[in-house]
C-alpha cells in the first residue's frame, strides 16, 4: 500500500497566517495566527512545522505569501517582502526563518499564484490552459497560471494596481495608500467599507451605490481578458464571495465594455468564463499544499539551503 505523502504549508495572509498539514492533498491539521510582526507571526507556525516534521518528516514544504514579494531565487533580497503599507514587514524574509529550521525542500510563491494552482488541480480551473485568480477582499490581488507554470518576471503580477476607467460622475476618490482609485482602491473590503461608510456585506443588493462597484469590477475584469486572454477567471475572497450579487452585476456589464471584438463573449458564455472559487476559503491553505507538492516532486532545494 502507498504511503501517503506528508506536505505542510505556510498561507501567510494580510490579516492572518495559517499553518496546514496534509496527507497528499488532504489537509488534516492546521493552526492560525493574527498576522502582526514578521518574527510574531512567523515563530509559531514555524514551530508547528517543526512539531509536525518531528512526528514524521515532511516531504514538501509551501509558502504562499501576500506581496510585493521577491520570486527570483538568485535576487540577493529572494523571499523578502519588499514595499508594502503593512508596517514592519518591508524586507522582512518569509523564507529564511523557515530554511534555518527545516531540511525539506521548500516552494514560495504569492498567495493568489498558489491559490490559482489549487484551483487548477482541484477546484474551478481543472483542464483549463490558462486561469487566473483574482482574490477581493482585505486586498486586492491576482495569480496567473499558463499551462501550470505561474506568471512570474521582474516581479508578479499587480493586477491589483491596474488603473481603471471610472465611471463618470463617481466621486470616489479611492482607498489605496499608491495610486487612490486603482482597483484595489475601489474594490477591496476597506475601500468598499469607505465608500459606504459600512461593511459591504450590509449594504443591500438593490442599494444603487453598487451601481459604481459593479462596473468597476467589470472594467477590470474586461481588462484582464485583453491583457491575459485566460480561459477561466476565478474570484474568491471575503468580498468576491461574501457579496455574491457584484459578480453577476459586473458580467452583466462587460459585454458593453468589451464591444463587438469578442463577439463569443455573451453573457452566458462570461458567466461560464468568471466564476467563484470552488475551492472558497480553502483555496488558499491548498494553493500552499499544492506548492509543497511541487517542491517535493521537483526536489527544490536549491531554495531550502
């Protein structure tokens, strides 16, 4: 009989960081902690593998992180936070504390490109070439996957720094410390908490200050087809599923935005192409097993040493 594989991953999250164990794909424990300072947060999860690898050694080790964050495995500053809003983490590395206590080989990737590669093996993705994953909520964020490779290069994709075209006559002026009303700025659970002076979850669906919301998400969502050409996107997060009237609202408004030059977009096809996560909350804490299942079977150990 086959022994199964003994994965851990790390899903390091702007407002939390959950550590998950798993047999195969099969997560079978996990912990989290607030995301505070780098060492704060990092010391008891890394703890926790330790534990975990102590009982029976881990074969793979994933690190989903939020970003900016530095992908290039021969970049002097690999795995460190770079410029981010959320104090004390700029140049804080998420890997070398995880190297020093771990022999294991070891993935890194953001967030959003692990949470696209568990959709792609397990959830909403499965048998498309190409996907992304864009996540709405605390942030803003996208992964993209090409034939099961993540898009990666000076950096990783921004899609939540994309500048949109406004709606005229919104006044909003946008809620991101960079660039005002890009769409993380216009989109994500505090900007949306602004705008409306409430949570967006107790806003009514009919209320028509979603009417600005909605195209917005359409105006990025048209966007991202243009510049990626994906067959599938992929929307989770608190706001991309806690709010499960915005998406239908913004299909509704993209084949307007995308003119006659894909005349196969209809909005029955868009509803078939943009569609919630599968996987929900899980998508994210699976995205860093599937990291760790890469890691192993590609023996990645030239990031753990």
């Amino acid at each position: 009989m086959t022994v199964p594989r003994r994965l851990a991953g790390i899903e390091l999250g702007g407002t939390k960081a959950i550590a998950v164990l798993a047999q195969d794909h099969h997560i079978i424990d996990r912990m989290a902690v607030p995301t505070t300072r780098p060492d704060e947060t990092l010391s008891p999860l890394i703890d926790q593998l330790h534990r975990w690898n102590g009982i029976r050694p881990l074969q793979g080790i994933g690190i989903a992180s939020f970003g900016p964050i530095r992908l290039d495995p021969v970049a002097e500053d690999f795995g460190c936070i770079l410029t981010t809003p959320k104090p004390h983490w700029t140049g804080a590395s998420v890997i070398t504390p995880i190297r020093d206590r771990l022999e294991c080989p070891i993935r890194l990737d953001t967030d959003v490109n692990a949470a696209a590669f568990a959709e792609h093996r397990w959830g909403a993705g499965r048998g498309c070439a190409s996907l992304l994953y864009l996540t709405i909520g605390t942030g803003l964020g996208g992964g993209a996957l090409i034939d099961g490779n993540s898009v990666t290069g000076r950096l990783h994709p921004e899609m939540g720094h994309i500048l949109l075209r406004r709606l005229i006559g919104d006044p909003f002026a946008g809620a991101c410390a960079f660039h005002g009303d890009c769409a993380e700025g216009l989109l994500s659970g505090p900007a949306l908490a602004r705008r409306f002076g409430n949570s967006p979850q107790q806003v009514a669906a009919h209320d028509d200050r979603w009417r600005p919301v909605a195209h917005d998400l359409a105006q990025l969502l048209t966007t991202l087809i243009h510049g990626y050409a994906p067959n599938r996107i992929i929307i989770g997060g608190g706001v991309g599923l806690g709010v499960p009237w915005l998406l239908p609202m913004a299909i509704d408004r993209m084949p307007m935005l995308l003119g006659d030059y894909y005349p196969d977009l209809t909005v029955d096809a868009l509803r078939a192409m943009v569609v919630p996560a599968a996987l929900g909350d899980e998508a994210g804490p699976l995205g860093a097993i599937a990291l760790a299942d890469a890691a192993d079977r590609q023996h990645d150990w030239h990031v753990a040493r």
